[in-house]
C-alpha cells in the first residue's frame, strides 16, 4: 500500500495541510453565507433572528482573515524554528 502523505519535512506536510483547509472551506464560506443571506432576509423584523445572521457572517470573515493568513503565520513560525 502506497503512502498517500507525500510530504517529506514537516514545512510540506504543514503547507499541504493548510492548502487543504483552503480547499475546503471556501466552498462551506460561500455556502454558510447563503444560509446568513436567508436568515438575514426570512427575520421578518425577528431581532433574535437577525443577530444571528449577523454574528454568522461576521464570524465567517473572522475565520476566512485566519485561513488566508494562515499560511504567512505558518511560514513565519517555520522560519523562526530553523
């Protein structure tokens, strides 16, 4: 049975993980922004509601400003280790 981690140094097999988290969730982004969208549009005046749309998206940002930096603050840290 072949290996199918292909990373040799701990730098590729970071850099292959954070590319993986990447890959998945912009595609779960794009979809958690419809599901805030609908909320955002269906509250009807609900308060409740409508700060949940709200905290959804602003937390979706917050996460996507940390998996686009991720890998500058992965890079970082490796560099500060050698």
């Amino acid at each position: 049975m072949e290996n199918p981690i292909t990373a040799t140094s701990l730098d590729l097999l970071i850099t292959n993980f954070i590319d993986l988290l990447r890959t998945i969730s912009f595609p779960l982004g794009i979809v958690i922004v419809i599901i805030a969208a609908y909320l955002f549009v269906t509250s009807a005046g609900n308060e409740e509601q409508l700060k949940t749309a709200k905290r959804t998206i602003l937390y979706l940002f917050i996460g996507f400003l940390f998996i686009i930096l991720a890998k500058a603050i992965a890079e970082i840290i490796l560099n500060w280790f050698k």
